[in-house]
C-alpha cells in the first residue's frame, strides 16, 4: 500500500479537501462536531504542516526539487508529499 502511487494521490487529495473544508469553515463559519473537526484541521495546517517544511525541503532537494517547490508542497500537502518522494513512490 505505502509504494502504491494511488494511496499518496489520494491522500493528497483528502489534504487538499481538507483545506477547502477549513476554508469552507472560515468564511462561512460552522458549530458542533465540525467546528471542533476545524479547529483541529487548523492547528495541523497552521502548526504541524510549518514544522515540516525544512524536513520536506531536505528531502526535495534529494530528489532535485527546487526548494521554494518542496517548502510550498510541504505546507499544502504535509508528510502525504515528502514521504512518498523520499522513498521513491513518485517524483517529482
């Protein structure tokens, strides 16, 4: 499953929902259940994506991706992008 290209497309995918289900909140506003599912969606996005980018660049720049690339796929797509360039599942 982890070599499967597929698997990482489509957890990409979810990331990239997950933003505009984030952005969705943030404009619109949600309550209940999703306005704690956006709340936690933020922090990942606004704390843990941003710790990751100087690992995702190291391993951007490995795979001879440019480091502005690697930082903006890092913070949009978080470890769904670098894991699966690290280990060659597709490049870049």
């Amino acid at each position: 499953m982890l070599k499967n290209p597929l698997f990482w497309y489509a957890s990409m995918a979810l990331t990239a929902l997950g933003w505009l289900f984030f952005l969705f909140g943030l404009f619109v506003g949600l309550g209940g259940f999703f306005k704690t599912l956006w709340i936690v969606l933020g922090l990942i996005f606004f704390i843990i994506h941003p710790l990751e980018v100087l690992h995702g660049i190291k391993v951007g720049e490995k795979a001879g991706v440019p480091k502005y690339t690697a930082a903006l796929k890092t913070f949009i797509f978080g470890l769904t992008w670098w894991i699966p360039l690290k280990n060659g599942v597709f490049n870049d």
